[in-house]
C-alpha cells in the first residue's frame, strides 16, 4: 500500500461522460418563427373568441416545442422539427398558393411564406437528424 493514495477520488475524464446534444441556436428560432407566423396567419379570421383559442393554442404547441428541443437528444429534436416541418410546409403551401393566386401579394400570403420556409427548414432538418441518428 505504499505510494498509494488513499481517500483521494480519481478525477473522471472527460470521454467517461458522454455529453448530451446541445441543440443548435437555430432550431429553436426557426420553430419560434414558423409559431409565430403561423399564430398571426390563424388570427387573421373568425370570432374574436375563435382567434384568441387558435393564437394560444398555437403559440402552447411552438413553445412546448421549443422547450423540447432544448431538452430533447439527436432523435427527439429531428422527430419534433420533422412534426412540425410537415405542419408549417402543408399550411404554408396550401395557403401561400391559393392566396396568391386570388388576392396577390399582402400580409397573408406574406405569413404565408413565412410559415412555408420555416416549414421546409424544419423538415429538411428534421429529416437530415433522423437519418443521421440510425446506426450505421
């Protein structure tokens, strides 16, 4: 036992602890984004009542999301931008299309847009982390 320390921890090393995914700043701005859009762009029509409900609702599910992200590994974060991807590309494409083929270019179509990029950011990304998260 001579030349041994006793009562003295070993210091763990860095490769013991494999540290978690830290999600890229720009996730979370681009689901912020797309929520916010996408909140203006349901509060555009119906009853005040209506409005309200869309615009908390969909301003909840954005930052559930958010919080998620920031919490989430490589699989959670690629699922919830690919769910929400999807959402904004059909709401974006379906609304900026018809919008803009009806009243031209304002606000709407504008909002539109908007959601649309931010939806294909997401699900490009979404799709590329999920794919780089199977094995192999």
């Amino acid at each position: 036992m001579a030349g041994k320390h006793t009562g003295v921890l070993p210091q763990p090393r860095s490769d013991q602890v494999p540290a978690r995914p830290q999600s890229p700043v720009i996730l979370p701005a681009m689901m912020a984004i797309e929520g916010v859009a996408f909140a203006i762009l349901l509060s555009l029509d119906g009853s005040a009542v209506w409005q309200v409900v869309r615009i908390l609702v969909t301003l909840t599910v954005t930052a559930l999301a958010v919080w998620f992200t920031r919490r989430a590994g490589r699989v959670g974060q690629g699922a919830t931008a690919l769910m929400l991807g999807i959402a904004g590309t059909v709401a974006g494409a379906g609304v900026v299309g018809a919008h803009l083929a009806k009243a031209g270019l304002d606000t709407v179509a504008v909002l539109a847009a908007v959601v649309l990029a931010a939806g294909l950011f997401l699900l490009i990304w979404g799709a590329a982390a999920l794919a780089r998260a199977i094995p192999g």
